[in-house]
C-alpha cells in the first residue's frame, strides 16, 4: 500500500476506535457498537489491498 492510502487508512481507524472508546466511557452501547461494521470495512480493504 502506498504511503498516503495508508496514512489515511491508520487516521479513519483511529477515529473510529476512539469514538467506540468515547462511546463506551459515556455509556452509550449503541453508538459505540455501531462503529462496528466501519472496522470490519477498514480489515477488508486492507486485506484486498495487500494481494
């Protein structure tokens, strides 16, 4: 993966992460277990990405 793509990738998962993070501090379960899906999309496209 070139290094902008990635750059981008590892800031979009880190935002993610940490609004879970924030979610589950503030006692909303939905919110946090929303982000859910995002992170499986940010695991696949990495995977695809890296054939």
């Amino acid at each position: 993966m070139k290094k902008i793509p990635a750059l981008l990738t590892l800031l979009f998962a880190t935002a993610v992460i940490c609004f879970a993070t924030f979610s589950l501090f503030k006692g909303n379960l939905e919110a946090a277990f929303s982000s859910f899906p995002f992170l499986l999309i940010i695991y696949m496209y990495v995977k695809m990405s890296a054939k």
